[in-house]
C-alpha cells in the first residue's frame, strides 16, 4: 500500500501540473498571431508563470540545499519579473498605442534587473540581490523569497516590482474600465482585469495568513493565467485579427504546442516516480 502523500508532495504535483497547462496555453496563444503585441507578451507572461511553478515545485520536493538551488535562483529570477510583464500585457491589451512610448525601456529594464543581479550574486558573491540559503538552517522545502532574495538592493526592488508596478497596473485597468470615451469592448476587458486583481490580492491576503508561500504562488498564477487568458482571447474574436501563414501549418504548429509538452511532463513524472520509488527502497 502505497504512503500517503504529504502537503508539499500535494503542491509539488499542482505546481507542475499548473506550469504544464500554462505552457500550452503560452504556445497557443504565442502560435494564434506571433504578430501582435498582445499575444506575444501574453505568452511571455504565462512563460514567466510556468517557469516560477516549476522552480516553486521543485522546491517543494528538495531535500537539502543542493536539489533547493537551482530552484531559488530561477525563482530570484522570475518572481520579480512577472509583474513588468502583467505591466506590459495589460498595456498591450487595453492601451496599445502606448507601447510605442519611451516608458517599455524601462519596464523591460526592471523585468530583466533581477536576472543580472542573480547572475552577478550567484558567480561574484556581490550579494545584491540574491543571497541564497543558509546552509546551516535549511532543512528541505520550500522557502519564501525574502529568506534567500535578501541582498542590499532587495528592498528597492521589492518596492519598485511588488508594489509600484502593481499599483500602476491596477489603475491603468480601473481607468480604462472607466473610461467612457473607450469603447465598450476595452471597458468590459478592463472591468475583467480589474476584478481578477483584487480576487488575486484578496487571495494573497488569505492564503498567506492560514497556508504556505508556496500555495499562494500556485493559486494567484491560476487567476492570473484565467482571467488575462479570457482578456486576450475576448480580444482576439472581438478584432476578428487577421491571421497570418497557412491554415495547416499554424494547426501543425499548435498541435506540436500541446502534444510534445504534455509527452516530456509524462516522461518526466514516470522517471522522478521511479526515482523516488529506488531512493524508499534503499533506505
């Protein structure tokens, strides 16, 4: 009879269930109109979300430091990331002609900051941004960014990325929701947004409190992959956008998408279960 599985071996299943879905849906949406702004920083944002699920979820199942660091790294890198690119996909969606504008360099600068100071901390030792786990204290699973993302430059970051971009974000939603001199359709979408935020910090506010960082992550990256996913879709029928290529080229490409990610998450979960199953036998 086999063990009954933990909370973490639970989140660690979700986590890298969810990531697999938010790939397909990356590819599919990337793959229906690589042309357009919106579906391509779309994409790159549930990218960013798949990414983070499958470090958070890797984190979850480590055991000591070594498995748990290339999990921190990539999620030092992503975590920070993902809110420059709700940025640039709601600009995208709702107010296209401001890409054009100076102000992209700069959160295009701030999503990618995070990865360089990664970098530089993780082969100089500058400590930044990323200061690691203490070896001494870590005893598996997952940790909170803020244990091993604690660097001098940590809370400027932390300000700049989880609080001023989101905050921008969100009354750009508000203000488009409002806006009557849009038109209905961009209205609808921003009202959408808007209430798929608040749901998302209200989650975060509960879930924090009763249950793990890790839990949180997974559910508000449900959210946010539901409710930008219906945005740009409601978008791409409402414009009626032209395709571009073949029809039977852009269907083998999106069939490929789906098929070959789903094949690797299969394989992979039959060599860790096979894996886990040799390491309870050799104890």
């Amino acid at each position: 009879m086999m063990p009954a599985l933990s909370l973490d071996q639970i989140l660690h299943l979700v986590a890298w269930g969810v990531a697999q879905i938010e790939i397909i849906l990356a590819l599919y949406v990337f793959l229906l109109n690589v042309w357009h702004a919106s579906n391509r920083y779309i994409s790159a944002m549930f990218l960013l979300f798949a990414v983070n699920n499958i470090a958070v979820g890797w984190m979850l199942d480590a055991q000591d430091i070594g498995q748990a660091h290339w999990a921190t790294t990539v999620v030092a890198v992503t975590a920070p990331a993902i809110q420059p690119f709700v940025l640039m996909g709601t600009v995208a969606l709702l107010r296209p002609e401001l890409l054009r504008s100076r102000w992209r360099w700069l959160v295009r600068l701030t999503a990618i900051t995070p990865l360089v100071l990664t970098l530089v901390d993780v082969y100089a030792g500058t400590g930044f941004w990323y200061t690691g786990l203490d070896p001494h204290t870590y005893a598996g699973g997952f940790v909170p960014l803020s244990e091993y993302a604690a660097g001098r430059l940590a809370p400027l970051i932390r300000v700049l990325v989880f609080y001023l971009i989101s905050l921008v974000t969100l009354a750009l939603v508000l203000h488009v929701a409002l806006d009557k001199k849009l038109s209905l359709r961009y209205r609808r979408i921003g009202w959408v947004l808007f209430v798929g935020m608040v749901v998302v910090a209200a989650i975060n506010v509960a879930l924090r409190r009763y249950y793990s960082t890790s839990l949180t992550s997974i559910v508000s990256s449900v959210f946010f992959i539901l409710v930008y996913g219906y945005a740009a879709f409601q978008q791409l029928v409402s414009e009626r956008r032209m395709q571009r290529g073949s029809l039977p080229v852009r269907l083998t490409l999106i069939i490929i998408a789906i098929t070959v990610p789903l094949f690797l998450a299969v394989t992979y979960s039959f060599m860790d279960r096979a894996r886990t199953e040799m390491r309870r036998m050799a104890v």
